[in-house]
C-alpha cells in the first residue's frame, strides 16, 4: 500500500495534508479517464480522500488509520487491491479530483447529495449523520432556531453539503447569512469557533463529537436536519466498480467492516461530559508535562504505549501522585499494596516508581492473554484485567463461551462482563461476584482520554 503524504501539524494534531496537482488539473476528464485504468487492471485501487478524525490521518506512530481507511482498505482486501490515497485540502479539491477523472473513488465523508449523483456516480453508503450547528457555549444568545440564525456570523467550508443546507434555510427565514471558506476544513472551523474567532460553523453530528472533546467550549445550538448518508462517490464511467463497492458494503462482510469501523472510532466515545472534559484538558497543559517522559520511559521498556499508560493513569489519579483512595489503593496509578509488592514496588506515592511499576503490571496483564486475541481487543481486555482482576476476566471469558459469545472480541466481552454482578450467573463462577459494568465503562473512559492525550504528543 502507498501514500502520498506530506503535512503541517496543527493545534489539536490532526495532520491536515496537501498535495500538488501538477498537470493533472490540466487534464480533461476523457483524458484523465483514459490514463487511470480500472483496479481490476493494474490491482490498484486509486482513492481521494482528505485528512481529518472521521476520514484519514496518521497517528502518532504514523501510521494510517480513520474510518474511511478502514472501510477502504477492508474493501481493497477483499478484491486482492493495494490502494493508493491521494490526499486533498479540502472537500472541494476532493470533488475537483472526481470530475476530472483523477481518482477511482472519493472516500473523504462526503454526504449523499441529489446534486452530486446528478454529476457522479453514488457509491455505498456507510455512516448516518446530522447536520449541526455549532458555537461558542458562551455565545448570548445562543441561536436555538432556525429564526434566530439572523444576524448570526456563520462560516462553512466551501462546497460542503452545509452551504445548501443552509442556502435552503436563508431562503425560508429572513436575515440568515454565511460565509464559505475555501482555505480551511470543518475541523479548522470547529477550532476557530473555539478560539471565539468566528460565532459558529456546521459541521456533521460524527465530527462534532469527535473534535468536541478537544475543545470543550464548542455547543451544539441545534440540528439543521433529520439526517443524511455520508458514502463514496465515483467518477462518471465507473459504473461497474460503484457497483461491485455497493455489493461489498451491503454483503455480510460489509456490514462486519462498518461495525468494526463505528466501534473502533465512534462506540465508545458516550455522551459529552463538558466538566470532566474540560478538567481533562487543562490537566494535560499543567500536569502531564511533569510526568510525560515517565510514560515514555515506561514505554520504552515494557512496550505498552505512552498514551494509553497517560490515559489509564488520568483514569485512575487524574495524575495526582498522592491519590489515595477510600480502600486503600494510592499514587498516580493507584496500586493496591499487594500489587506494589508484587512488583518491587516500595513507595506508591514516588510517581516515577508506580508509572514504572503500573506499567509493568499492564504488560503482564497484556502477556498473559491468549497470543490468539487481535488488537485492539488484546488491550481492551488487558485494561479490564488490570481494573477487575485477571480471576474475574477469566471467569467472564468462560461465561462468553457458555453464552456462545466470543472471548476474543472486546464487544461480546463488554456485554458479558457485567453478568458477573448479576445472580443469575455469578454463583457458578469460580472467582463469584464481581461489578462487571465497572471494567466497561473503565475501559470506554480510558479510550476517551486517549484520544485527547494522544493529539499531544504529536
């Protein structure tokens, strides 16, 4: 697989990339269409997108990921492709790459609109989404109709699905006005409205709660639609190769790559908590300076990474090194006294030994797992371990296989885990009763935090 990649790192770490069009602009569509022969023929399949959250980025290890990457590559997979991404810097140079030819497929969230399958062909469909308006939560008064949008400073990315959105709402309520912004991505725009540069922007409800966690400050105002299908489009002529996407996206493989896709970026996520988010970002400017090279230290020599050794410390100290809580559990990874001991470890409350000593503890959780269990399920399961105990896991790893769940999938296992608090199942357990929900939402936070913490170390 190749990439085209070169990029500029911003603010909230989303690699936002451009590339040169060179003489391809210049090309005509039959020209273009002529020179890019159909993966079938060359075993490449060649993909437009444009770096963001919910489409194509790099993480911190530069490597690809986003859920269009996912979707794509479980696509190419299954026809035996490599693919190629070519990456734009914006909606509008993505839809510029179709109507030349330039492109076999635009992976990039675009929503399905009647004018674009007017222009290009309409590939599957994969993510529901709905449209939102976002500004500043300290905005008065905060525009909650569509009547009170008047006077309201609103800028859009250009060419975007919002621009019609919004022209269709001008035109049933007086005063509404936009501005596009050919420059710069809905992300770019969600940071400005955070930055209380522009009153508000629209963004779709997927991005929104994805780019909402890095800045607090943005609120929703309210919706603009019931809903729309973001999926792919293709250039004219490609009628087979729409048709042979379709066929994946909707066959049982299919559906199996969106579920992966959702849970993987979307499921765990929650519902939006502005005080613990916001306490999660100041925290990461004035203490987890302090203690970073620690995480990374830990990681060089145990192998479990600094972002999620960070993320399960703020879960379990808010990295405070003389945490201690009610039953007895202390320090910045808040470890029980056996467990201390266990791992050499003489004073919980000396940071630089309990991060060593947490992290060792959740590699030895993560070693100890079948070799068989993919990731991320792998570490999933190794975080509940090191919350719930390995006794209880093992117990709910048995009760998955009981309930013709698989133990191996991190979604069996976050249903069947809290069965262990339920009499129905625990009292035929070896280890008994346990409060199972407490891993899943454990492990949901720690992915949360992740995220947030991860954008930083960029």
């Amino acid at each position: 697989m190749t990439h085209k990649i070169g990029g500029v790192l911003l603010p909230f770490c989303f690699v936002i990339v451009g590339c040169s069009q060179g003489d391809a602009n210049s090309m005509n569509s039959a020209e273009a269409a002529e020179l890019l022969a159909p993966p079938d023929e060359t075993g490449v399949l060649e993909v437009a997108t444009r770096n963001g959250s919910t489409t194509y980025y790099l993480d911190r290890h530069e490597n690809p990921a986003g859920p269009e990457h996912s979707l794509i590559t479980r696509f190419a997979r299954s026809k035996g492709w490599d693919v190629n991404w070519t990456m734009h810097e914006s909606t509008s140079a993505v839809l510029q790459a179709l109507e030349s030819g330039q492109t076999h497929i635009a992976a990039a969230g675009l929503t399905h609109l009647p004018s674009r399958t007017g222009q290009f062909i309409r590939g599957p469909a994969h993510t529901e989404v709905t449209e939102q308006l976002v500004c500043h939560r300290e905005m008065r008064p905060m525009p909650r109709k569509p009547e009170s949008m008047a006077g309201v400073g609103i800028t859009v990315t250009a060419d975007s699905s919002y621009v019609e959105t919004l022209n269709r709402l001008a035109a049933d309520h007086d005063g509404i006005e936009f501005s596009e912004d050919a420059d710069r991505t809905t992300e770019i725009l969600l940071s400005a409205v955070a930055e209380k540069s522009i009153d508000c922007t629209v963004a779709d409800s997927n991005i929104v709660q994805v780019i909402r966690r890095h800045f607090p400050h943005l609120e929703v105002a309210m919706n603009l639609n019931t809903g729309n299908n973001l999926g792919w489009y293709l250039p004219a002529g490609y009628d087979d190769l729409a048709g042979a996407a379709r066929e994946w996206m909707n066959s049982n493989a299919g559906d199996q790559a969106i579920g992966d896709m959702e849970s993987r970026y979307y499921a765990y996520i929650g519902e939006f908590d502005f005080v613990d988010l916001r306490a999660l970002n100041r925290r990461i400017e004035d203490r987890l300076p302090i203690f970073l090279h620690r995480f990374f230290e830990a990681e060089a020599t145990t192998g479990m990474p600094a972002d999620l050794l960070a993320a399960l410390s703020y879960q379990e100290s808010h990295w405070d090194p003389t945490a201690v809580s009610p039953t007895g559990v202390r320090g910045i990874m808040m470890l029980t006294r056996n467990t201390a001991q266990s791992l050499g470890v003489t004073n919980r409350l000396d940071p630089a030994a309990a991060i060593d000593g947490g992290a060792r503890y959740l590699a030895d959780r993560h070693r100890r797992l079948p070799d068989t269990i993919p990731e991320p399920d792998r570490t999933f399961l190794a975080l509940a371990s090191y919350n719930i105990g390995r006794g209880h896991l093992l117990d709910a790893r048995q009760l998955a296989r009981e309930l013709g769940k698989n133990p191996d999938s991190w979604d069996d296992m976050k249903e069947v885990l809290p069965l262990k608090a339920d009499k129905r199942y625990y009292p035929s357990t070896r280890y008994g009763y346990a409060r199972g929900y407490e891993p899943v939402h454990y492990v949901q936070r720690i992915r949360n935090y992740r995220d947030v913490i991860s954008a930083t170390l960029e």
